[in-house]
C-alpha cells in the first residue's frame, strides 16, 4: 500500500520566481503539490499519530505492505530544505535557485540537489530511521529518481549548437500563434506511420498550426492531414522560414533527420 504524501506540509503556495537569461520571470504551481515543511512530524489534516500507527499495525495484520512516498527533489518557499537547508538546493547558471524546465513537466518548485552529501545523510541517518523505527512503515518510495539536472558546462555546449537561439524563436512561435497553446489537438499524420515520427493539429477558433516531428536518423516524405481548408494552401514553416503549397487533406512534406516543423497558412492577397 503506497501513501501518498504523509508529511507535514507547508500552506499552498501559488508562484515561486526563477531568473532566466532573459531575466526574472514569476512560475505557477502546481496546486496539488504538498511541499514537505517537517519530514518527522505527519499531516495532521489526516488524522493524529495514533491513527496513523493504528492503520499501520491494522495493515500488518492482514499482510499488507506500507510503502510512504518520500519526496526530497522539489521545494518551496516555507519548506523544511528551503528554509533550513538552502545549501541544498542546485543554483541556476543565471543566478538563484533552479528549476525543472520544460516547467510544464513538474511545476512543484526549485531543485534539490539530491547528491549533496548533507541531504544523503539527512535523508539516511534522520529520516528513513524515524519512518522505519518510529512509525514501522515497510520502506518508501522514493519520488522521483529521474529528476533531471545538468552540469553548468551544458551552457557552454548550447551555445556552441546554438539551441539558445533556436529555443528563443520556438518561444517567440509560441506566443504568436495562441493555437500552439491551445488544448485542441488531433492526430495528423497518414504515412508512414512508425516510430520516432509525429504529426498533430491543434486550433483555437479560425487559428490553426500543424507540427510535424522526425526524431529518427533518416530522411522521410511523410503524409499528413492538416487542418487547413481549401483544395490547394500556401504554407509557412514558422522554425525554418521555409514556404511551399499542397492538398491540405493529402499533403506531402520532406523531413529530413531530427527536424520539426511547425506549418500555418499564408494569407493570398
């Protein structure tokens, strides 16, 4: 039996800000996100200590396992780590604490460092002894293991492959065009259909984009449906400023290895 979470948490916090190389921007939480404010006290929203160990032994006796998450990759302002331990916490190439981007994939707050000595004793020596000893759970779960996070040395070699620049016109793209951002969405690709190659449509009212995705190592001619009207449109490929026309309902696009494409219609005046 996985619990999930069964600390003390901080009050919700709604925004945290980062500093970006295009300066300080203000982030969104998530607004289910239990930010850990004391790992050896239980929450007590959920009921007394009592209760909690009662459950325990209740579980032990029918066979049942109790496995706790414990979360140590994400804190907020008010949290155990952020207030008392902001050694912990990874530092941003751009200054202050870092985030998890894309934001979108875990918008809970800045980075633990989870392979600083000071947490791993913390986490061994303090926390897992209390869960264990004190309150007689079976293990935890720790969540997530696969946070990512880079040396700051993947500055260096972004620029040098000039992904800031390309990440700096997605993000423009992005904000032109309000149908990238719209939760409309529908597959588009006909052929050929196989791994490592996507196509999807998404709209908001008369705004339409299709994105075309080839992650794979060779070139392909795919086929895809998009959702422009006509018989015959004129096409703009936002990444690479490429322009060309076709069927909308059968049209035909080279993609070459490793490219995306993001397709809107040109106007005809």
């Amino acid at each position: 039996m996985v619990l999930r979470p069964i600390w003390e948490h901080i009050d919700r916090v709604t925004k945290i800000t980062a500093k970006t190389f295009e300066g300080e921007i203000t982030l969104k939480l998530d607004p289910y996100w239990w930010v850990p404010k004391d790992y050896l006290k239980l929450d007590p929203d959920r009921g007394s200590e009592e209760k909690f160990l009662n459950m325990i032994e209740t579980a032990h006796a029918l066979g049942i396992k109790v496995v706790p998450i414990l979360e140590v990759s994400l804190t907020a302002p008010g949290s155990y780590i952020y207030e008392e331990h902001p050694e912990w916490i990874l530092k941003s190439i751009y200054g202050g604490y870092a985030v998890f981007w894309p934001w979108v994939k875990a918008p809970r707050g800045y980075i633990v460092n989870k392979t600083d000595p000071g947490l791993i004793k913390y986490v061994t020596e303090t926390v897992i002894p209390h869960w264990v000893k004190v309150w007689g759970v079976d293990g935890m779960w720790l969540d997530p293991p696969s946070m990512k996070y880079c040396d700051p040395s993947v500055r260096e070699i972004c620029e040098k492959v000039v992904l800031r620049a390309c990440y700096k016109r997605l993000i423009t793209v992005k904000k032109a065009y309000p149908a990238l951002q719209s939760r409309n969405i529908e597959n588009a690709l006909i052929k050929p259909i196989g791994p490592r190659r996507i196509a999807y449509n998404r709209w908001e009212g008369n705004s339409s984009v299709t994105v075309i995705v080839n992650a794979g190592d060779q070139h392909h001619i795919v086929i895809v449906r998009a959702k422009f009207s006509g018989d015959k449109i004129y096409l703009e490929d936002l990444l690479h400023g490429d322009r060309f026309n076709g069927d909308p309902k059968n049209l035909r696009v080279e993609m070459p290895p490793h490219t995306a494409m993001v397709l809107v219609e040109l106007s005809q005046s």
